[in-house]
C-alpha cells in the first residue's frame, strides 16, 4: 500500500495570499516496462498461493493412472501422501472393493525412508479392519523408531479389535522427555505454556564457539516445563523439556482406550476431566465416556476390591 500520510500537506512553495494558482507538475507515465512488471507482481502475488495451496492441498482428484505413479516408492513423498488420501476418500466413498488393486503398494510404503509417508499408511491401513495384511503390517509398525508413526499404528489397529498397541496409546497421554543429542551449553527457543509441533525447534545446544546442534520435538504438544536452566551446561541425554500431549493426541488416544482400555488406565485418563485451558471441553467429555465404558466392561468390584475413584 503506498503511504498516504503526506498526501493532504501544504505546499511549503505556496502562500495562501498568493492571488495566483500554483501550476501543478507535469506527471510522466510509468511506461510499458513498468506496467508489464506491476502486471506481473500482481499475477504472482495471486499464483504463488495457489501454487503452495495446490502442492499442500491433497484434495484434488486423482486419475487411476496418477495415483499408481504417485504409489511408486521413488516418488517425491508428498505426490504419495496424496495417493494414500485419495485411497482413502473412495475407500470411504465406495468400499475396500474399489481400492484393493492398490492394497499390495499401500503395503510395500510401510517400508519408506519417510516417517510421513509410513504415518500416512499406518492411518490408510486403519480404515480397512477386514485386510488381514494389513494387521500385519501395522504390527510391524508399532516397532517403528518414529513415534508418530507407532500412535498411528497403535490407533489402528484398535480398527481390528487389536489391544497390541495399547502401551502407545497409554503414552499419548503422557508427557514427553525432550532429551539433550548432545553436551554443551542450553540455549532455549520455547518458552513454558508455548504451543509446539512435531519437529519444531525447541533448544539450541552450543557444542563449541563454532558448532550447534538443533533440539527438536519429535511429538505435537505444548511446553508444560522447562526442565533445565538456560544457558548451563547440559549432558548428552539430559531432559530439557517436558511437553504435556495436545488436544488431538488425547482426544485420539481416550477414543482408542474407549475400546481397549483397562481398569488400570483409569488413573492416566482422570485427570482429563479436570478443565485445562489448554484442551477443549470434548476432552472432557470423552474421558468421562472413556472412563464409563471401561467401568461397565470391569463389572462390579470383587469382595475385598477396591473400586477405582468415581469422577
């Protein structure tokens, strides 16, 4: 926008007794060359949005042809995210029947060197609990290194009845130790209450004068305490950082636990049903629902039991 906050001033040249008119300047024209470039400008500035919405968007329609050429392992692993979202949307449109051809690519993904890409299939395969392959492959997944890629496959194999992944599930609740991949000195970029998802920046460690190294978070979640000084020296695998689960996370996991979870659960999901202002009231509601389905599968105590604390 141009600035228009000298646009009403006096001319300091003119006098307001004067008896004539300043003649105003004569203005020249921007030329062709400077129009040709604003056009420009103003094309980008509508394109490059698009562009960026389109390349993020995996929404678009795709052809048989593009999805299987998208399934290739060696494709950029964002067109594959797209394939799998697109499986997923006629999976849910039309049934297992119209996307089976593809279930042995899906399979094979769960192998990529990308953890968004195996995140993606571990959620694509829990949509469809009556591919007995595909149990298989989530509980090989559960064994994965990235932790995002272990909820998932925990959440779906509920899908199939399955408890194996219940400890994941467990953990989703949980707080998250950010530990210290190097010695050296702390220098923290969040702050406590601060918002963080995965693989934001949360620390720097200053190796030496000439090299740093990078904390980031492996799992979304808010800072709920910082768990060292700033600017002290820190060891290799010293906690920095506790981030408690965010809203998602727990809401996904106390749906998981809805059906799988057991009396001794009960003390990791009640504190879920006090308010928090960092998680909506659906939290709330699905602990409570959380918390009666596992009573009603416990049954009334035992003689000499103790039940657990009501809400």
């Amino acid at each position: 926008m141009l600035n228009q906050s000298n646009s009403g001033a006096a001319d300091p040249s003119y006098s307001s007794n004067s008896t004539t008119s300043p003649t105003p300047p004569k203005r020249r024209g921007l030329g062709w060359g400077a129009n040709l470039l604003a056009v420009a400008f103003v094309f980008l500035a509508i394109l490059v949005p698009f562009m960026f919405w389109q390349q993020t968007w995996f929404g678009t329609a795709l052809s048989d042809e593009e999805i299987r050429k998208n399934l290739d392992p060696a494709a950029k692993p964002r067109k594959i995210q797209h394939a799998l979202v697109q499986l997923s949307q006629r999976l849910t449109d039309s049934g297992p029947a119209a996307v089976a051809a593809w279930y042995p690519d899906v399979r094979k993904l769960a192998g990529h060197p990308t953890p968004e890409v195996r995140m993606t299939v571990a959620w694509l395969m829990g949509q469809d609990p009556t591919a007995v392959e595909f149990r298989d492959g989530l509980t090989r997944l559960l064994q994965d290194d990235d932790p995002l890629v272990r909820r998932n496959a925990a959440l779906s194999l509920v899908a199939f009845g399955e408890a194996s992944g219940r400890e994941e599930v467990r953990g989703m609740l949980a707080s998250w130790p950010v530990l210290a991949p190097s010695s050296g000195e702390l220098l923290f970029r969040r702050s406590e209450g601060d918002s963080v998802s995965a693989g934001a920046l949360v620390a720097r460690i200053q190796v030496d004068a000439a090299t740093h190294e990078e904390v980031r978070a492996a799992v979304p979640g808010y800072v709920e305490e910082l768990l060292a000084e700033e600017g002290t020296t820190v060891s290799a695998g010293q906690p920095l950082v506790s981030l408690a689960p965010e809203e998602d996370q727990v809401w996904e996991a106390l749906r998981a636990l809805y059906f799988i979870g057991e009396v001794r659960d009960l003390p990791l999901i009640q504190p879920f049903l006090s308010e928090n202002p960092m998680l909506s009231d659906r939290v709330r509601q699905q602990a409570g629902f959380t918390i009666s389905a596992i009573r009603g599968r416990a049954g009334p105590a035992k003689p000499g039991e103790v039940p657990p604390e009501t809400p």
